[in-house]
C-alpha cells in the first residue's frame, strides 16, 4: 500500500489558476490547524478552480499540517476524482456530499470550510444558537443559517437541505455536528470561519462565567452586522491574507512538514 506523504510538484502541469488556488487552499488547510480548528484527519475545505466546475479536496488520511499544493485532489461536484497524486490516499465521502451541494447550487460561492471544534460542536447542541454577544458575533445577527442533524453526512438526500438551511448566508451552523463557512474566495471563507469559530468560543466562555447577559438592541444589531457583511466597506479576508501568509510561514519555519506551497 502507498500510503507516503511526499509529492511531487505539479505546478507546470496545471494552468496558472489552478496553481494559484491550490496555494491559497492548502494555505487555507494549514492555517485552520495553526488555529486549532482542525480535528485529527477528519473535515474538508473546498475550493473552486476558477472557469471550471471542478473543485480542489484534500486527501482523507492527511494531516492538515501536511497538505501542499500539490497534494489537493481535483474533483467535480458530484464527487467523481478528475486527478489526484499517485496514492492509496483516497477522499471523504462526506467531503463532496456537503461541499458539493453548495458548490453546485451557490455559483457565487468559490470556497467552503467544515470544522468539529470543540466551541463549534458546543454552540451546536444550544438551542440559542449563535448570541449577538460581542462586536465579532454580532456579525452573524441575521446573516447565518442553521441544519438540524440528519447523521453522518453521506446520504445524498441531505444535499438539498443543506443548502435550503444555508440559503443565500455565507455561514451554518449544523446543529449536534459543528460550523460550516464559505465565501466567494477562499480568503473570505476564511476570515468567515475564523469570525464564527471565535464567536462560539467567546459564547461558551461568556455563558460558563454564570452570570447576567448583555446583548444590544435591535437597531445596533441590525446596523452593526450590516457593516461587518463582505463588501459593505472592503472585500473580507483579503487585507488580512498576506498578514496570515506572513505568520503560516514563520510558525512552519523549520517544522519538517513540506511547504504548503509545494
């Protein structure tokens, strides 16, 4: 069995896109882990290649400390592989029935993020969802759509109401399971699920201290998550891109895991 984590470069048998969105993905996957919102092998982040219909996923038995470039996994949207490293590594099932679904029904959307944080899974089984508890999750106030758990996500009845539940927001939570983000690039669906996932860990600090709440009005609510949408004052994420690049490469320095950008 082939089960090696080392892969050669693919970067002058793709076009310049293409290379480009697997930098930025497996940047993405790298990032997620340096954050600690990663969970053992287990998730998926999606990406689109532009002017395609087919998608970039990571190989199931990864790391996401381990991913590179050239390890991403070429799929359509219905699942079937167009091209992946030579490997016994396949991809998870789950992958393309979740991020699939949205890919093909959401044109607007380039990128989609899944994670099983602990503050994530925690906000998850809280009927009250997502508080408008501070300035970061008060982004959310309106503007996230919630999924009630139907099990493991491999049936592929699920997909049309995955994206009902989503509709036109740009995050989920799916309840008793965990976060979903996405964006329409791969630096907004980030920043989206940096936002959330710390929203999350601030309400289960907030609501553990035990004591009286404070939550906004109406008015600010609705003002306040209206200038923090994507574009209302710049694109989201993509000031804060080369800054997270800057950091990846420092924390990876000398860490003997491949490059992302390999």
């Amino acid at each position: 069995m082939n089960y090696s984590t080392e892969f050669e470069s693919i970067r002058n048998n793709v076009s310049a896109q293409e290379w480009q969105t697997r930098q930025d993905l497996a940047a993405c996957y790298r990032l997620v882990d340096l954050y600690g919102m990663s969970d053992l092998i287990y998730n998926h982040i999606t990406a689109r290649i532009p002017g395609t219909d087919h998608l970039l996923i990571n190989l199931y038995g990864l790391l996401y400390k381990e991913i590179t470039a050239s390890s991403l996994v070429k799929i359509d949207v219905e699942g079937t592989v167009v091209w992946k490293p030579d490997t016994d590594y396949g991809i998870n099932v789950s992958g393309y029935v979740i991020h699939g679904a949205i890919h093909k029904a959401r044109p607007d959307v380039a990128c989609v993020l899944h994670t099983h944080t602990r503050a994530g899974m925690a906000v998850s089984a809280m009927k009250c969802g997502v508080l408008p508890l501070s300035q970061t999750s008060i982004r959310f106030n309106g503007h996230i759509g919630y999924h009630d758990y139907e099990g493991p996500a491999i049936d592929l009845g699920e997909r049309e109401r995955l994206v009902r539940d989503l509709g036109p927001h740009d995050a989920m939570v799916m309840r008793n399971h965990g976060l979903l983000a996405c964006g329409a690039t791969i630096q907004q669906a980030f920043n989206t699920m940096y936002q959330l996932e710390l929203s999350c860990r601030s309400q289960v600090d907030a609501m553990a201290a035990r004591t009286d709440l404070t939550m906004p009005g109406e008015n600010v609510l609705a003002h306040t998550a209206h200038l923090y949408q994507p574009g209302t004052r710049r694109p989201y994420g993509v000031l804060e891109w080369p800054a997270m690049l800057r950091y990846l490469a420092a924390e990876e320095k000398n860490s003997g895991y491949p490059p992302y950008w390999h």
